[in-house]
C-alpha cells in the first residue's frame, strides 16, 4: 500500500453509510470511480474487494436512484473521502528529452 491508501480492498474509511437494498443491508462506499454497494465482511480485510471492483458502476448507480438516492450529490457530497495513491519521489526527466521538447 502507498500512504495508506488501499487501491484494491475496502477500508472503512470509504465508507458514507449503511443502507438496506433489496432486503439486504450492504455499506455504501466511494472511490475515485464513484460509488458502489459492499458487505461488511469486506471491510479492512487485504484482500481485493469484488464488490469494489467486481461490477459494473452503472448499475449500481441506477439500482441506487431507483431507490431515491441522489448519486451526484452523493458522490459530491463524499468525494473528500477518496484517497489518491502518491508516488514517494518525483519523475525523473530525462534532460536530453527534455531539451527537444523544449522543457526546461
């Protein structure tokens, strides 16, 4: 993981809240491709999340607004949730590339 951020699994820091779809009780998370529906069984764990990566966005977007939830406002509401995985040093640039295409 880089700075703590886990690009695969759920963490319950990504969570926005619990909601009952269907019958079932599942958490409803956010990531930097938007929302999505987990388990709280996947919650923390190391391994990758196939709820987070595992299903089309598209779907459940609609499944979520047909159950009257805003998904914009949602994810606007929430984005500052998301964690950005952050390379520990700067690119390095090449001076010899970098002089033909004019950077300095």
């Amino acid at each position: 993981m880089l700075d703590g951020v886990n690009r695969f699994g759920t963490t319950a820091d990504m969570i926005i809240q619990e909601v009952e779809l269907e019958g079932r009780k599942r958490l409803l998370a956010i990531d930097s491709k938007g929302l999505y529906l987990t388990e709280h069984s996947k919650v923390d764990k190391k391994h990758a999340d196939i709820n987070r990566y595992g299903v089309r966005r598209q779907e459940i977007w609609d499944l979520l607004e047909m159950n009257g939830f805003q998904t914009v406002e949602l994810f606007e509401e929430n984005k500052h949730l998301i964690k950005t995985a952050v390379a520990g040093k700067a690119k390095m640039v090449n001076p010899l590339k970098a002089s033909k295409r004019g950077i300095k």
